[in-house]
C-alpha cells in the first residue's frame, strides 16, 4: 500500500516535471501555400503548447478527444499573419491542427508531431533516481508533516517536488465590472443550519450578523453539539428566546460535526422540503444583504452548490488562491461592498467542489444525498464527497464572486489535528473519485476567479496601507508585459488582455510599456488623474478591468 501511494506521487511528480520541446513547422494549405508556421510545440506541466502564426481567423488543436481552440490576436507590423498561443492536457498520439481561414477559403488541416507512449516512458527514467534523492533529503520535513501535523512542512515537501499548481496569466472578465450597479436579487425562503462547538468568543458577532444582515425570508437551525464550555448553551437559549425564526436544537451528546450537520439536514427536509438549505459555520461573518446573492445561481436547475468568496475558503480565497489570510475589524464588510458591485452572472465560475463554511445547497440534489457521510468523523472532506456525488447526478457548483463572507476558519480543533483528519480523509476522497484531484489542479491552472481575486486584492491591499498611515499603493500595469516575454519583433504588440483569448483592438497604439496609478485605501484614485492607459484603448480587456477596478470605492 505504502508503495503504491509513493508511486503515484512518483507519476504526479514526473508528469508535472517532464519537459521536452519538439521542432516546428510550416502550415500549408491542401495546395502546398504556406499560411502559416508553428514556432513552439513543448511539453511543460503535462500540458502540450503549440505556438505559432497563421492567416486564420481560427486555429484548433485536437489531440484524441480533446479540443481546444483559439482566435489569433498577435500582430506584427508588415504581416497579415496574426500569432497565437494553444495548450490542452498532454495526451499521447499525433496532434491535429485545424484552421479556419475565413469567408470563401476552405479549412486546413494537418498532423503535428506528438508525443509517443515510449517517449514519455524515457522521460521518466532519468526521473526515478531524482525522484528518490529528493525525497530521501526530504525525510525529516516529512517526518514533520506526517508526524507532527506541521502544515508549512507539507507545504515545503510539494514545493520542492515541484507538485504545486500555478495558476497561469488569463485574460481578465472586464465585464464583471459593470457601469451601472447590478439590481439586488430579491429574497428567496431558506433554511440556515449553524453548528456549535465551543467558540463562545464568536458566536455573539456570527449570530448578531446572522440577525442583522439575513433580510425576512429566512429560518435558522441553531445546533448545539453539547459543548463543553459552559457559557455556550445558556448564550444561545437566551440568544434564541423571542426569536420565532430560530429553532434551538441541543445534542444531548456530541455527535461531532457531520453528525450535527445531518441532523439540520433531516429537520430541515422534514419540514421545509422546497427551500435550500445553507451550511453556516459559526465562525463565517457574515455582511449587509449576504443571503439573496447567495441563493441566486440555485435559479438555474442544475446548479447544485453556491459559495461565496472568502480569506479562508481553500480555492476560493481572496487575495491567493488556497492561502489563508486574517482580517483586519471592518475588512469583510468593506471588501463585501466592493464585491456587491460585480455583475452577478459575469463572474459566476464553475468549480469541481464547494467549501462548507457557507455553502448554498440546491433542495433538489439535497433530497437526492440527503446525508454527509459519516465516514469524514469529525468532518473536512464530508462537503467535497458530496459535491462529487451530486455532479455525478448532474449538479455543477458555482462560485459566486458578488459575495465576500469571512472565515476566522480552525476555531473548533487546532492545526495538528486538521492535519491528521485531512490527510486521512482526502485518501478517502482519493480512492472514491481518482479525477477530483486533477479537476482541482485544473481549477487553479485556469482560476476563472482572477479577475474578483485581483479586485478585492487591490482593496485589502489600500486598507493595509490606510491602516499604516503610508500613503496610497502604488498599482503597475504592464501593458506589453507579454511582448517582453516573448522577445517579439519590435511593432509587434497583443491585441487583448490574455493567453489564447480574443482581443478586439487595433494594432499599433501599444502605448507606454508601464503605466503606474495609486490606489487610496477607500479604493479611489487620489486626485483627479484618472485617465486609463493606451493598452486599453487598443482593446485589452484585462487593461481595462485592471484600470476600472481602481475607481471602486470600499
């Protein structure tokens, strides 16, 4: 077992650290004219790149079943070729290249060279006593993160493996950020299930916001899970008393976490079956007008799950993706703002899993797996299995970006212990669905959530700078950032914000090379400069996002 485990790491570590490039070509129509040439085909973090230029209005590559397509956008001065950029998952076998070429000429096709089982297999050899020696140095970092629940140790040992996703430069959403504010969506009746365990110091601000901030159409489910801190129980009956909204349920033993949540989850179905249920951690804060944002992706009937954005809430977190960050009194209400004025469709990003903190549950996939699997004990890993489980039956899960909730996040039981239960329970998760992990990685490759991470980046960061009396952050945008990486001919300039995107502007305005801009920490310009840089005049989408996000105010 043990060795079956350390290769498939072997496998994750060489698939993510094979490298090999293969030499381009000439695009040729089924007349023998050239359009075109293929500059790059490369094999980096098992992805194949293929880069090049051609007179198309089109270009796709194929590889088995896998399809990916892109509209050439890189122009250079004196030539009617335009460049573009195309990676897809490595697969072997021939890579399929196909070309649409515009009104009146017919599509080009032809076979680029691929990469073969075999080759792949040589790769890999080289690799394995590599492989061997690192880990062999890594021991007593391992030691620590296996043993001791060190959590930076891990993090240490899948970064010198070279096992931590990265998530790649994308084009930004502008349309996330619109002129005029979005409508408020209207109320929708639901059921809040908020377990309690302990955190007494909590419970008067999470249950306050809960009160406050909620709007008329809801119902709560408070769940003591017989805590052992004797100010808890008597705080959430006088809490609860007068309230006719709040239904106080008390464990008469503990059950631990999932086995509270199930109950919330049987009462719930059991009398209110065709509201949605939402999962509320007590140490989730939550802002002004949280609950209709929440619910409103549930319209659609194959959406399963909503979460919101969070500085605690795995690949849903603001400003790094995965990495935990403390706010600051009045951060949460302050980014929330800024997040209420995003489109709320635009950003709305589908992901392979929700995070239970605060997590909308659809009630009709909530009837189909009514119960969290009580093999997660304690819990972490019980709301991943059942996302899997729903998608299997067809239920996407949304990230909505429109909404910012804090999670003060491991109040019920320290470090080490998350540790343990999380290595044991993401095995289970392993073994029950072997492609969640790739979809997760994938996730962060692409994260469709740069544009709302930037934005409430930029905002937290202002607030940092105000709190310290240091004056406004300084924000850089480099426009031609990717005409310096990739050493084009001079009067070559990107049309577009982002890597195999379309950009809709002109060529030759590329503009200064770095345009500098101050953010306060209300989130506007100081002073009355607000004009935006040339990149976005010639169509960059992610300029313009960029520029517009520095006129929000927090």
């Amino acid at each position: 077992m043990l060795l079956g485990r350390i290769y498939r790491i072997f496998e994750r570590y060489a698939e993510m650290n094979i490298a090999r490039d293969l030499p381009g070509t000439s695009l040729t129509d089924e007349g023998g004219a050239a359009y075109g040439e293929i500059t790059r085909i490369a094999l980096r973090r098992n992805r194949i790149h293929v880069e090049g230029w051609a007179e198309a209005e089109r270009i796709g590559l194929a590889v088995n079943r896998t399809r990916a397509w892109t509209v050439p956008d890189l122009v250079q001065g004196g030539s009617v070729r335009r460049g573009f950029a195309l990676d897809i998952p490595c697969e072997t076998g021939p890579i399929d290249l196909i070309a649409e070429r515009g009104e009146g000429l017919p599509k080009a096709g032809q076979s680029l060279p691929g990469f073969s089982q075999a080759t792949l297999m040589r790769a890999r050899l080289p690799m394995a006593l590599r492989f061997v020696a690192t880990l062999a140095a890594l021991a007593p970092v391992i030691y620590r993160w296996k043993w001791q629940g060190d959590l930076g140790a891990r993090e240490v040992v899948k970064e010198r493996l070279g096992l931590v996703p990265r998530s790649e430069a994308v084009e930004m959403i502008s349309a996330l950020l619109p002129e005029a504010p979005p409508p408020v969506p209207p109320e929708r009746a639901a059921t809040l299930i908020l377990p309690v365990y302990n955190a007494f110091h909590l419970l008067p601000e999470a249950l306050e916001r809960i009160a406050t901030h909620s709007g008329t159409a809801w119902r709560l489910l408070l769940i003591d899970d017989a805590s052992p801190d004797p100010e808890v129980l008597p705080f959430l009956r006088t809490w609860a008393e007068g309230r006719p909204e709040v239904t106080l349920l008390e464990n008469p033993e503990n059950l631990g976490f999932i086995g509270t949540v199930n109950r919330g989850f049987t009462e719930a179905l059991a009398r209110w079956p065709e509201d949605p249920v939402v999962l509320v951690n007590s140490d989730a804060m939550v802002p002004a007008g949280w609950l209709p944002r929440l619910l409103a992706p549930l319209a659609e009937p194959d959406v399963a799950s909503v979460t919101p954005m969070s500085n605690d809430a795995e690949i849903f977190t603001v400003p790094v993706i995965c990495q935990r960050n403390d706010l600051a009194p009045g951060d949460v209400d302050a980014l929330d703002r800024v997040a209420a004025g995003f489109d709320p469709r635009a950003g709305l990003a589908e992901a392979p899993t929700g995070v239970g903190f605060c997590m909308a549950l659809a009630p009709r996939f909530l009837a189909r797996v009514p119960q969290f699997d009580t093999i997660f004990g304690r819990g972490y890993g019980e709301e991943n299995d059942w996302c899997r489980k729903v998608a299997e039956l067809g239920g996407r899960h949304l990230c909505a970006p429109n909404l910012f909730v804090e999670h003060r996040g491991g109040q019920s039981f320290g470090s080490a212990d998350k540790q343990r239960l999380l290595e044991r329970n993401l095995r289970v998760l392993a073994g029950r669905y072997p492609g969640y992990d790739a979809e997760v990685q994938e996730f962060i490759r692409r994260d469709p959530l740069n544009t709302p991470r930037l934005a409430l980046g930029l905002v937290l960061a202002a607030r940092r700078q105000a709190a310290l009396q240091a004056g406004p952050v300084p924000v850089y945008h480099r426009p031609c950032a990717r005409r310096r990486r990739r050493e084009l001919p001079a009067g070559t300039h990107r049309a577009g914000g982002g890597r195999g995107r379309r950009g809709a502007g002109a060529a030759g305005r590329a503009g200064p090379s770095l345009e500098a801009r101050a953010l306060r920490g209300d989130g506007a310009h100081p002073g009355s400069d607000q004009r935006f840089c040339p990149c976005r005049e010639t169509g960059g989408a992610a300029a313009g996002a960029a520029h517009r996000l520095f006129l929000r105010r927090a």
